[in-house]
C-alpha cells in the first residue's frame, strides 16, 4: 500500500521543490507520507481515499478532532471581517482571561507557535533576572530554537551551547551538581512535566518540588513547558502536580486549530515586556494574537470544560488498560500514549495506518473528544494487530 503513495503525484511534485518533499521533520515516514486532503471529526482521509481515525491529531493540538462546527461557524464568520490588524483586537483579551481563570497564571502573551512561546519564556527569564544560564533536560522536545534543541545538534552555535546544561530527567544528583556548579548564573529552570520525545512518562513530583524549591533558592525562574500537557488538567499537568511555576508555556490545544503559542505567568516577571518600561524586551509578531487563532482558541477551550478533560483522560486511561492486557507495551498518562515497542517506527506508523489509525510518527496516541466508542474500540484493534503483524515479522 506505501508504494502507492510514493507512486503518486504528490510526493514527486514534492520533492522537486522541498528537500525529500519534506517541511516538518515530524511528519515524515519512509518512503513518503500520505497526503491529508480533509478532516471530519475524528477521521482523516488522504490523497488516495484512505480514511484514518485520526490519533496524531496534529500532534496533539486538535483537542476536539477536525472541522469542529462551533469553531468553523464562528471563524467563518470573522474572516469575512479581517483576519490579521495593525492593532490589537477584543479577542486577545478572551482568551487571555480564560488562561488566567483556568490556570491561576495572572499574565499572558501570545504567539505564532510553541516554539515562539519557549523562546519568549526564556529571554523574559533571562531579562528578569540579568542572568544567562538555562538548565533542561536531556531528551524533552521544546521546538526548534536554538537554546533547546540538543547541545550536540548541527548548527548550534558554541556560544550558545556555553550557556545552556542539559541533566538527565529525574536524575536528582546530576541536577544538584549542575545548580551547585552554575546555580548563581541561572535564569531558569526549563522542564516538560511528561516529556514526549522522552518517552512521555509522567516526572517524578518529588523531584518537580525539588527542582522548584531549588530555584527559589537561587532566584532563578522555573519553566514549565505546557504546549502539551495543558490538555492533563484544566489548570495543565503543573497545576495537577501542585507546583507553583513562574511562567508556563502552552500552545497546540489553545489555538483551535489555528496556529499559536503562549506564555502565563507572574507579573513582575512579564513587566519585562512593558512598552513604557525601561530597558525592556521589544517582542512584536505580525500574525501574534490574530483574531482568528484568538477566537478559535478561546472556543475551543470552552468546549475542553472540566467534564471533557476527566472524560477524555477517563478514555485514555481504559485504552491504556485493554493495550496493556493485550500484552502491548504502552507509556503515558489521561489522554496521551506512547506506544512503547522495540520496533521499527516508521514500520509501527505504517502497519497502523494500513489499519485505519494514524499515529504520531514515534508511536503518540492523543485522543479527541471527537472520537466514539467505536472509534477507541478500532484503535485498540488496530494498534494491537499493527504490533502482533510487525513482531510476528521478526
Ligand atoms: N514544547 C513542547 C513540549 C512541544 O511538544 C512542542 C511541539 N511538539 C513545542 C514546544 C513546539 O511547539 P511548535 O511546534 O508549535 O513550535
């Protein structure tokens, strides 16, 4: 079935003007992805007429699946009206109000994506605090710039390298030594509290309270990374873990579908933005906070009301479960799984997809509230014949 798609139109014309056809390296397989061409609910078909449930949902971001009616309504309506101003709009301040209500984080400020969001934490971080130094951690995925992607990744200025230590998740010594070693030079703290790429095991909440106190005690920000894991708790996975972060970053579920990125948090520290300030940060961002992305996102969070979040994660948990009982190796927790198999990845996307399931490329599961009861039971099916067809193959 691959070949077909490689055999395509698509994937040729692609590869003329792109390198390996390719613009994000997420979404690449081997030998050529499919091709969406619509969205419905929780379904997706491709270029050939192949309909998918979707489990990818754009990684993660498309909490309510496709086309969700209240959002295309309400956008529909806007984008006859302008969709992107010189000047701020009401819509802004929605969904800024509905993040503060929901997360306790009093200030907010937006932007195009996840990546923009880490990017404009850490230089308020280092602004507020006249300091350099980043600590992270090894294997946690925080977009593209050049501050968190591996210290041995190709293109990484050293100068940058020289101000950024990299400890293993949870490795409690390694953090210690580092914050004894480069604690009065830092700005922040940067940690995802179930990290993706890293395996998306949930962090141990001794160590997110240890990393917490220590920070306080050097007078260095804590950053929690959110662009996934609001979709945890309604107040995200800090608030669910009870730590009190000095900023958050979120994204991918706050936009509606639309393209986004945010930063919440404390006051004092976001004054460093101020346009009548001092010596302040200058951010601007053409396409920041246009009405479409704000409204879409401000709905789309309306509809992910407490209920919806229990409900979802209620689901995630019970797929975990009946994959588990069927012998196939899962991590996660609510309404995020990895697939947690020594196979071949691109093989596992592939064998499910052939199966009517569509898979984040490293083996994610996140589940919409669009999808039925039918819909868990055939991506149960299809992730346990996908692993039994691939291990009887070895
Ligand atoms: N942080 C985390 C935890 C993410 O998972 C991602 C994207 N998957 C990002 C930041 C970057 O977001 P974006 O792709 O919107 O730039």
């Amino acid at each position: 079935a691959r070949e077909a798609y490689l055999e395509h139109s698509l994937p040729s014309r692609a590869t003329r003007v792109m390198t390996r056809g390719n613009t994000r390296s997420t979404l690449f397989v081997p030998p050529a992805p499919p091709y969406a061409v619509q969205g419905a609910g929780s379904i997706v078909t491709d270029q050939l007429g192949h309909r998918v449930i979707d489990c990818n949902n754009n990684y993660t971001a498309l909490i309510h699946g496709h086309a969700v009616p209240q959002i295309t309504e309400a956008v529909t309506g806007l984008i006859g009206r302008g969709t992107a101003f010189g000047l701020p709009t009401e819509s802004e301040i929605g969904l800024a109000e509905l993040l503060a209500k929901r997360t306790g984080h009093s200030t907010w400020r937006f932007s195009n994506s996840g990546t923009e969001a880490v990017m404009t934490a850490v230089r308020a971080a280092r602004a507020f605090t006249g300091r350099d130094k980043l600590i992270r951690f090894e294997g946690s995925y925080h977009g593209t710039s050049d501050a968190v992607v591996s210290r041995t990744a190709p293109g990484i200025p050293g100068g940058v390298r020289a101000d950024v230590i990299e400890v293993p998740q949870g490795d409690r010594e390694a953090f210690d030594r580092a914050m004894a070693e480069h604690g009065n030079e830092l700005a922040a703290v940067l940690i995802d509290l179930m990290p993706n790429r890293a395996g998306l095991v949930p962090a141990d909440a001794a160590f997110v309270d240890h990393v917490r106190e220590s920070t306080r005690r050097v007078d260095a920000l804590m950053i929690v990374d959110e662009v996934i894991t609001l979709r945890m708790a309604t107040n995200g996975l800090s608030g669910a873990y009870g730590v009190e972060p000095d900023l958050i970053t979120v994204g991918k579920i706050i936009g509606g579908g639309f393209a986004v990125g945010g930063v919440g948090g404390r006051a004092d520290v976001l004054a460093v933005f101020d346009p009548l300030g001092t010596g302040t940060v200058g951010w601007g961002g053409t396409f920041s906070a246009n009405p479409i992305t704000m409204t879409a996102g401000r709905i789309a969070m309306e509809l992910f009301d407490d209920q919806a979040v229990a409900d979802l994660n209620d689901r995630g948990d019970a797929l975990r479960n009946a994959l588990t009982e069927a012998g196939v190796a899962v991590s996660g927790s609510g309404s995020l799984t990895r697939l947690r198999e020594p196979l071949d990845l691109g093989e596992l996307w592939w064998a499910a997809y052939e199966r009517g399931v569509m898979l984040g490329t490293n083996g994610l599961l996140a589940l919409s509230t669009a999808m039925s009861a039918d819909d868990l039971e055939a991506i149960e099916r299809a992730c346990v014949d996908a692993v039994h067809a691939l291990r009887g193959r070895n």
